[in-house]
C-alpha cells in the first residue's frame, strides 16, 4: 500500500519545482526531463520528445483496454508579483496557468497506480507542451501520439478559479470555446487630408466594417447559440493632415459549436468580399482557424460525474455548468478520440483569475487530483 501522505508530499514538492522553474512552449526542455526521470523511477516505459517536448509514459498491466490522461507543462510570458518561496526564478515567465499543478497532480497519479496497479490494459501518460495559443496537443497528433499510443478514450483536467477546492465540474458537450483570429487589409487611395474626394478613405470604410462586423452575432447567429467577435486592434494613418493609403483590422472569433464557427467565417468572408467590390477599394481577410470547440463525448462524460459523485460526494460534483468562452488545445484531442475534459475547482477564501501574476496554483486539491485518475483507471480498465 502506498503511503499518500508521503506521496502528496512529493507531488507538492514537484509542483513548486515546476513552479521555480517554468519554461515557455515548446521549450519545456527541463520539465520534460524531469517528468522523464520521475516516470522511469516509478517503472514506467517512457518515450520523450513527441510533438518537440512532450512526453509518454507507458504503464501496462496484462492485455486490455487502453486509457490515456494528458497533462500540460507550459508556463505563460508573464512576469510573477507574488511572493511564495518558490515564486519563478525565470524572469518574464510562469506558470499561471497552474500547469505545473497539472503535470505534478498527473505524476502522482503515475506513481500510485504503478506501485498499486488495480487494473488490467494499459494507461498512457501525456505530458504534452504548448497548451498556451501554440497548439502542443495538434503537434503530438501530427507526430503521431495516438498511432504509437492507441487508447480507448482520452481525458484532461484543468484547474478551475470560480469553483470551490476540490469539486468537480464536467459538461455533456461544450466546455471549452473555439478560438480563431483574422486580420482584414482596407486598401484605399492616400491623399491629402484637405481633399478626401481626390483619394479613397480606408479608415471610413474600415470603422464601418467594425459596425457591419458586429452584426454577425447580434443578426446572423442564432440568439439561443454563443458566438463572441471582438475587433481588438485597428491600425491605420501617420500624420494629421493625411488620409492614408490603408486600414488593418484584426481580432478573435469564439464560438461554442462548430457549425457556428463555421457560420460566423463564412458570412464574414462575404462582407469582405462585398467590400472588396466597392469602387477604388480592395479588402482582404486572412481566417486563422485556432483552437476548436473542446466538446466532450456525453458517454466519457458520463464516466467523469460519475467517478466524481463517488469520490467527492453529490454535492462537489457538478454536471454542465456554463461552459468557458476560454479555450483549450484539448480540443484537438477530442476531435481524434472519445473522451471527456472536466474542471478541478481550486478557490478557497480567495478567487484568482488564471493568466494573472500572482496566481499560484493550489497545493491542497492535489491529492483528490491523484486520486481521481486513479479511481477514473480502475473503474475503467476492471482487472
Ligand atoms: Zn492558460
Ligand atoms: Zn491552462
């Protein structure tokens, strides 16, 4: 029988480790080794640098389902203003996202279930990178994670502000929003400010865009489903007395389902498009599809709220809460395979918002963490 004290106790120890030292994506060359090292000491096989720096570890016992648990390692270019002994010692970086919360919480899990083994399959351990707008978990697929690593599902966590320690919070569909970009190019005719009609405006035409822009949402979309477009950056013109040779817009487009995703780029195209016929001016947008909807498969899900009413009792366990605007390169994983991704809640007396400088993640709900995957394990590879 494992000691859990002891090992919460190291699972904290790890954690302000990764803490002390974040590193950006794709550069988590320490952290990964580190995770390495600590998966072989637990009799883990390991494969290392899938998808540049993530990480597998293989715990097989006997022939059986296979189940994979993925954490993420990255930090944030953000410098910390807190003051905890293992506060960042990388200026300019960490780990505010609690990532490193994640990737101590999933090692624990590693350690209990290969010391205990109360399972029958395989489990696959996923550290993976560049969770952070890099799209880490598309690189592991590309490098062919789930070839080498066939599992049966696949599951993530992350920790949660606006929830209370340790509940756990899990949707039938939508958790998690897409997460496009777009930049739109107005060119017009510059000229001089005192004779407008000798040139074409961009920054007329441009500003009435952002107005047509913005009846997407309000007129296109259906109002029962959620679409977010926001113009977060209009750049144009030099000098005061000139009217300028062109307009750049740029911003971001969330949406809850994919076929609105779908919907908002298509009409979007097609106001640029009816722009770009207007006499003397050329409007172009380039469409970068992100991140997509992180959409649970309801029977993965199912299994999630179910392992949380028996671990934490019905009052911690929640079943779909509004979903986050936010979002989460999990998504790329639950488009390839069944699975589920749910919230941890991590607020005590105080609620910090994750991506803020002095947030640190929360050292007490590591060990219901460690404890989940390994119920979540057992329940789903019976011996
Ligand atoms: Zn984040
Ligand atoms: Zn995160």
């Amino acid at each position: 029988m494992i000691d859990m004290k002891q090992l919460v106790a190291d699972a904290t120890k790890w954690r302000r480790s990764f803490h002390q030292h974040p590193e950006l994506g794709f550069n988590e060359h320490q952290t990964s080794q580190k995770v390495a090292e600590l998966l072989t000491s637990f009799g883990l096989e390991v494969q290392t640098e899938i998808g540049v720096t993530g990480v597998v570890g293989v715990l097989k016992n006997g022939d059986g389902p296979t189940i994979g648990l993925r954490a993420d390692m990255d930090a944030l270019p953000i410098q910390e203003l807190g003051c905890a002994d293992h506060k960042s010692q990388h200026k300019g970086c960490m780990h505010a996202c609690g990532h490193d919360g994640h990737t101590a919480m999933l090692l624990g899990a590693a350690c209990y279930l290969a010391a205990e083994k109360p399972f029958q399959g395989t489990v696959y351990f996923i550290f993976q990178p560049a969770e952070e707008n890099l799209g880490g978990a598309q690189k592991m697929i590309e490098d062919g994670l789930f070839e080498r690593f066939p599992v049966d599902a696949v599951y993530g966590l992350h920790n949660w502000p606006g929830l209370p320690a340790g509940d756990i919070a899990v949707n039938d569909g939508a958790m998690m929003a897409s997460l496009d970009t777009f930049e739109i190019k107005v060119t017009g005719k510059g000229c001089h400010a005192a004779m407008p009609h000798m040139g074409v405006d961009p920054i007329v035409a441009a500003s009435d865009l952002v107005l047509r822009l913005q009846t997407i949402v309000s007129r296109h979309v259906s109002p029962l489903e959620s679409a977010v477009l926001s113009v977060t950056m209009f750049n144009s013109g030099e000098a005061i007395n000139v009217l300028p040779e062109s307009a750049t817009l740029q911003g971001t487009v969330r949406c809850l389902n994919s076929q609105v995703r779908k919907q908002v780029e298509q009409v979007m195209t097609e106001y640029v498009a009816s722009y770009d016929m207007s006499p003397g001016l050329q409007v172009s947008l380039t469409f970068n599809r992100g991140y997509p909807v992180t959409t649970n498969h309801p029977e993965n899900a199912a299994i999630i709220y179910e392992v949380a009413k028996g671990l934490c009792g019905q009052d911690k366990a929640h079943h779909n809460l509004q979903p986050s605007m936010a979002s989460e390169d999990f998504a790329f994983m639950l488009e390839t395979c069944p699975g589920a991704y749910f919230w941890l809640g991590v607020d005590e007396d105080e609620s910090i918002a994750l991506h803020n400088p002095y947030y640190d993640f929360n050292d007490k709900v590591i060990e219901v963490a460690i404890k989940f995957w390994y119920e979540l394990v057992k329940q789903q590879l019976p011996k």
